[in-house]
C-alpha cells in the first residue's frame, strides 16, 4: 500500500535546478510526485558565515518504500549529486529530507517524524504551504496557516520560481 511522504529539497552550491530535476527523477523511481511547490530562496540558517542563498521546494511523494528505506534512498541521492557531510548546517548541492511520512510519529535513532526543525523554519513552511495548505502538524495539532502566522519569515524570499 502506498504512503505519502512530503520531503523537502534544498541547495545552495553548484547547478541547483538540475539538483532538484535528479532528485525527483529518482523520486519517481520509487513512485510518484503527486505535487511541486514553488522554489524559494533563502538566506542559510545556522552553519558558517556567508554561504550562498539556498533554494527550497517541497515536493510530496506517494511510495511503497517504508520510511527508513525512503532516508536511505534519498540520503543516496544526496551522495550522487555531490553531497558532502563535513560541516553542520554547512553549504550542500543538495538535501533531501523527509518532513512528514503518512502522518506517522517515528522516533528512532535514525528518523524522527514529522521532521523536528520543520515547524521552525519558514523556509520549509511556505513551500509545503503551496502542496499542503491545510496540513496539520500530527504531533502539535497546529495547522500550517496558523503557525506561518507565528513565524517571522525574515530572510526568506517570497518570490516564487518555477521549475
């Protein structure tokens, strides 16, 4: 039976776009992209000093693959894009995470769900605002409309591109 899991693509370094294009070209491999958000961009959050804007997209995925399949395969597709691990919150070509996975609660030591951060980050919200406008967080109860209204959206640039 399939699952539906909404997982959240970034970058800041090298050919983003076609980072992105990969990732769900290998996504689709496993299933299927039901919906694409628009791509932000976004001033980087934590890491080192003046890294470039990163580009955000959140895109939702029906799939076979249980959940900790699913981090190993897009950890996979990080690692075939360049993805280099060496610094926390450091500059990547690419970063697939999964934010919410059929709206289970996991919490093993290699996955927690829904993503920890995810409801702290702007830049994650108004992507998966444009595919999940009326998602409500499985642990919070809180919906995304009234938690977008909570954050401060500094640094995050409200243009929309396309892909």
């Amino acid at each position: 039976m399939n699952k539906t899991a909404i997982i959240a693509l970034g970058g800041n370094l090298g050919e983003i776009f076609d980072s992105f294009n990969y990732a769900c070209k290998r996504m689709d491999s496993i299933g299927q992209i039901m919906a694409k958000s628009n791509i932000y961009s976004t001033k980087a959050v934590g890491g080192p000093p003046n890294q470039p804007d990163y580009l955000n997209a959140v895109v939702a995925l029906s799939t076979k693959l249980e959940a900790p399949e699913l981090l190993n395969f897009l950890n996979r597709t990080e690692v075939e894009r360049g993805r280099v691990r060496n610094i926390k919150w450091g500059p990547r070509t690419l970063d697939l995470d999964i934010l919410d996975y059929d709206s289970q609660v996991i919490n093993t030591e290699n996955l927690i769900l829904p993503h920890p951060r995810m409801w702290e980050r702007a830049f994650v919200l108004l992507p998966l605002s444009d595919i999940a406008a009326e998602y409500t967080h499985p642990v919070i109860k809180q919906s995304i409309k009234d938690r977008l209204k909570e954050l401060n959206s500094v640094g995050v640039d409200k243009t929309k591109l396309t892909w």
